[in-house]
C-alpha cells in the first residue's frame, strides 16, 4: 500500500470517526454543530485551494527544469 493511499484511509476513518461523534453529540440536545460543520468545511476548501495552487506550482516548476533538460 503506498504512503498516499494509506494517508487517505487515515483521512477518512478520522472523518467518519468525527461524524459519529457529532451525531451522537446531536441526539443529547440542541447543539451548534451547523457553525462547527460550516466552519470545517471553509477550513477544508481553503486546505484544497492551497494544495491545488502548490501542485501547480510544483508542476510547472518540473516542467520548466524538463524543458532545460531537454535542450542540453
């Protein structure tokens, strides 16, 4: 299993692990898991913008240095 593969497991057993825990939290009374679910999501879509903007980065930078590579 490659280290990627074995991280994303990991990343969702703690978000299933976290939504049990809401719901369960949920059935004890009113609570403000709608805040807390709106703010992780916000917290979550920056974390994608910011890994989609270095991948990016990250690709062009090869690809400038596979062009010089490439001419020698």
């Amino acid at each position: 299993m490659t280290p990627e593969l074995t991280f994303w497991r990991a990343m969702a057993r703690y978000a299933m692990a976290r939504a049990q825990a809401q719901r369960a939290r949920a059935k004890q009374g009113p609570t403000e898991l709608g805040a807390s679910a709106l703010e992780w999501a916000i917290i979550s879509g920056i974390l994608v913008v910011a890994a989609l903007a270095i991948g990016a980065v990250v690709k062009a930078v090869i690809s400038k240095h596979t062009a010089d590579i490439n001419q020698g």
